[in-house]
C-alpha cells in the first residue's frame, strides 16, 4: 500500500507535506476517448477503511481530485489518482 505525499500551503505560506492519503489507483481516458479506465490496486483497495449504511450496504470511501480529473479529460494529463483519506 503506497502512501502520496501531498504538498501544502499553511497559512504561512510554507510548504508542509500531507501523508493522510493513501494510493489505491488511478484513472486516464480510454484510448478511444469515450470512457475513463479506473484501475485499482487489489490489496491497497482491500486495505482500505470501510463505511456501512443504514441499509447494510458496505461501501470505500475513495477520493479523485476533480482539478486532475478535469485535465485528463482534456487530454493535459494522461492519468490521475485515486487515494483513500486517512484519519
């Protein structure tokens, strides 16, 4: 299971490095264009904390920056990635 290392901005304008994500997979175009291929990793998926719902429904949480997502579908980043926030 790999960790991303995010870089922010505090309010003191320093950078400060972010490991509260964890790396599950990622997403590009499809060679066509018509679809995304999501792609995940198996053991980081099945390390990944769970929610469940009222009905019992189990479900993993997952996060895909929308900025990213919007750059690979116009074709300015060939992929992007899908991680799991951690407390």
């Amino acid at each position: 299971m790999a960790k991303e290392n995010k870089i922010e901005k505090n309010s003191e304008n320093e950078m400060i490095e972010d490991n509260r994500s964890v790396l599950v997979g990622y997403v590009r175009k499809s060679n066509a264009g018509g679809a995304l291929k999501v792609s995940i990793n198996s053991d980081a998926f099945s390390d990944c904390s769970t929610y469940v719902t009222s009905d019992g429904q189990t479900y993993v949480p997952l996060v895909v920056s929308l900025n990213a997502l919007s750059k690979v579908l116009q074709g300015e980043r060939a992929v992007t990635t899908i991680s799991q926030m951690q407390d």
